[in-house]
C-alpha cells in the first residue's frame, strides 16, 4: 500500500468543497452569462451531480482503488495504462494550469514587480510539503481552511450589502438560451467536473458506502458559497462585472464601511490561496500517487520534488500571458476536459457493469 | 542562475536518493533520477532561453480541430 492514511467521510466532503472553490473564486464560473452569472453555476452544480453519481458509482464499485488500479480492471493491463497516462497528463497539466492562475492573480494584482517564478516555486513547495505528509494531512487542513474561507464569503457579502443593487440581477433570463447552455456548460466543467480527481482520493475513505453523500453534500456545499460570492459580485459591480477579469476581488476592493474597514481584499486573498493550495495540493497528490502506481513503486514520496518541478515548468511554458491563459480558461478548456470528465468515466462504468467486473475484483482483492 | 539552478538539483537528489539507497529501493531510485533529470534538462533549456515545444498550443490546435468537425 502507497497510503496508509485514511480520511473520514467529513473530511471528504470539506476537501471536495475546498477543492471545488479552488480557483473559481478568482476566476469566477459562468462569466458568459453576464448577470445571469449565478444561474449558470446553480444549472452547472446540478449536472455535475449527476456526473459526480458516475464517479462515486465507480468508486464505490471498486472499493479501496485508485483510478489507476479500475482502469486496469476494466480495461485490461495495456489500454488502461494508456488511459491511465492520459488521465495522470490531465491532472498534471491541471494542477499547472491552476498554480499559474494564482501566480498570476499575484502578480496581476498585487505585486507587480516580482517575477512569476518567486510565486510557482513557493506555492509548490508549500503543496510539496503537504503532498509528502500524505492525502490525511491535505484532508485534515481542509477543514479549517474551507471554515475560514466560507465564514470571509459571507462575512463579505455582508459588509457589501449596502453597495449592492438587486436590481442588477434583473432581468432574469434575458439572453438566448445556447449562450445560457454554453455558460453552465462551462460552469459544469470548471470547477466542479474537476473532481474527477477525486476517484485517487476516495479509495482512501474509511467507509466507501458514504462516499456518494459526502461528494454530493461537498459539491453543494461549494456550489452554495460559489452562488453567494457570485450574487454578490453581480449586485455589487452591475453591468461592469463582465470586464473585471478577476470580479470577486474587484468586489471586495469595494468594502468600505466609515472609511475604517478598507482594503480588506487582501485579507480574502489569503483565503482564495488557501483554497488553491487544497486544489493544487490534491491534483498533484493525485499526480504523484498515480505515476507510482503506474510505474508499480513502494513509496510515492521520492516522485513529489521532481514531478513538481516539472510542474513548474509546464505553467510558465504553457501561456506567455494572463491573455492567453483566460483565452484557453473559457474557449478550449471546456471541450479539452470532455474525454477526461464525462467520456471515459461514462465508457468505464458502462464497460464495467457489461462484463460484470465488480464480483472479479472482489476475488482479486482476496 | 544556471549554478543555482545545477545547486537545486543537487540539493533535491542529496535530499532524497540516501534514503533509497539506504532502504535498497532501486525501483524507486531510477524512476526518481529519471524525472530528476527530465526536469533538469527541461528547466536548463528555459533558463538557456531555448524555445521548447509548448505542449497547450498542441491540445489548442486539437480542439479547435474537433470542434471544426463538430460544426
């Protein structure tokens, strides 16, 4: 065994919650809906429940394994290696994609002159250090940082109550139906499709019959917070919202109450990077795990400092500008991901049910 | 840079390749050196400033491709 730490079904449901804000409090889902924003991300929250019912449908199938481990049951020694490759790819690519989100927020926003490098290298070795002490620890944090982060979201939306203008919200509706569709689409594949990286974390849960609720409770509980900072940010900024790259800060900015509690937004932010550092953490956990299990190792721990490198790496190759990262955020990432979130999950479930998998590998486990 | 960069490297495998060793985990050591020095190479060429085939315009070019078939 890889992992010896286990993790209850609460802390499942915090880490999937945490996981989930990640990096869509910063980059906020559904933006293509205008100020139907939030609609977007309830219609999103509910598809992608019924796509979280198929991973837990698999996992709970196949009790105590990883991703890895299921696709070579389901699809044999060498396909599923190939999917399996192609998964590890995935998680890898997202975790670099979302690290250099954050750097680049950093950088954007609040320290223009440092050098992107300072941000990616510290962010890894902080989720370097989380991913050696193992998927316990990462789901122990969770907790209070996910505690944290809800109580400023709505502590937040308080203090702007007296900014926001419900009026702003009006008309519901009122644009064509494919764009609404395309916005939860979008909404449906980041964040919440993401936890598909789940399936490397849930084979660790202490009971696995209680993985369909916490996922289920966890999602809803992201999508709840996700929906308030999202009302918030449309009531507070109108029709101005659209432009701000980066709304939910753009919102905070604005707290002013008697000219005393100003500048709180860089309080929150602290709190977006704590949620980041659950993302990051979790996908390269998830990374690191899968290659040593691919590669059939007994101990995870020496993959982490390497492969995180390589992470750093991908982020600064990958985009020369925030540009070119918002540009592949929300025109190619939602079609890239299909295989990925709805595809090969679907394919999986339906392969395994056809040929009965599920009694073989209880033998096997014997 | 590029001694602090080798520094880092060598730092990284001091850091972990004695445990290895010292357990007997060969398996485990080859793989380690493997990525270790994929990463170096990879970050050499960046701080070299040699272009590196970026493998995102890839998958970009592979989307739209589909999504051209699609429409």
């Amino acid at each position: 065994m890889l992992e010896k730490g286990k993790i209850s079904s609460s802390q499942l449901t915090f880490l999937i919650a945490g996981f989930t804000l990640g990096s869509s409090l910063i980059l906020s889902p559904g933006l293509v809906a205008g100020h139907d924003a939030w609609l977007a991300v309830l219609a999103g929250l509910g598809s992608s429940l019924l796509i979280a019912f198929i991973y837990t449908t698999l996992a709970v199938k196949f009790p105590g394994k990883t991703l890895v481990q299921i696709n070579d049951i389901i699809f044999g020694p060498y396909l599923g290696k190939l999917i399996t490759i192609g998964y590890l790819w995935y998680f890898f690519h997202l975790a670099s994609l979302v690290l250099r989100n954050f750097s680049d927020f950093f950088v954007g926003l609040i320290y223009p002159e440092t050098p992107i490098i300072v941000f990616l290298i510290f962010i890894t070795l902080t989720c370097a250090s989380a991913v050696r002490n193992g998927i316990e620890v990462i789901a122990r944090t969770s907790i209070i940082l996910l505690f944290v982060t809800a109580c400023a979201t709505f502590l937040t939306t308080v203090l702007l109550v007296k900014d926001m203008e419900f009026t702003n919200l009006l008309p519901v509706l009122d644009l064509p139906l494919k764009q609404f569709i395309k916005a939860s689409y979008a909404a449906t594949t980041f964040p919440f499709g993401e936890t598909v990286v789940f399936l490397m974390v849930i084979a660790f849960l202490e009971n696995t019959k209680q993985a369909k609720p916490s996922v289920t409770l966890g999602l809803i509980l992201a999508g709840i917070l996700l929906v308030v900072a999202s009302v918030r940010n449309i009531s507070v900024l109108g029709v101005t919202e659209p432009i701000h790259t980066y709304d939910s800060y753009q919102a905070v900015r604005l707290i002013n109450i008697g000219e005393i509690l100003t500048r709180l937004e860089i309080i929150v932010v602290g709190n977006f990077l704590a949620m980041g550092f659950l993302k990051i953490s979790v996908l390269y956990y998830g990374t690191v795990l899968g290659t040593a299990q691919l590669l059939n190792l007994r101990s995870y721990l020496p993959l982490v400092l390497p492969i995180g490198i390589l992470m750093v790496i991908l982020s600064i190759l990958q985009f020369e500008s925030t540009i070119e990262n918002i540009h592949f955020a929300f025109d190619i990432y939602p079609y890239y991901v299909i295989p990925f979130q709805f595809g090969i999950p679907l394919f999986s479930l339906i392969v395994a049910v056809v040929r009965g998998l599920p009694k073989k590998a209880k033998e096997g486990s014997k | 840079m590029i001694i602090l960069l080798i520094a880092a490297f060598i730092g990284i495998a001091l850091f972990e390749a004695p445990g290895l060793v010292q357990r007997k985990y060969w398996r485990e050591l080859t793989a380690f050196l493997l990525f270790l020095v994929a990463a170096f190479i990879l970050a050499l060429l960046q701080v070299l400033g040699v272009k590196i085939p970026n493998p995102v315009k890839g998958i970009e070019v592979l989307v739209k491709y589909f999504l051209s078939l699609m429409s």
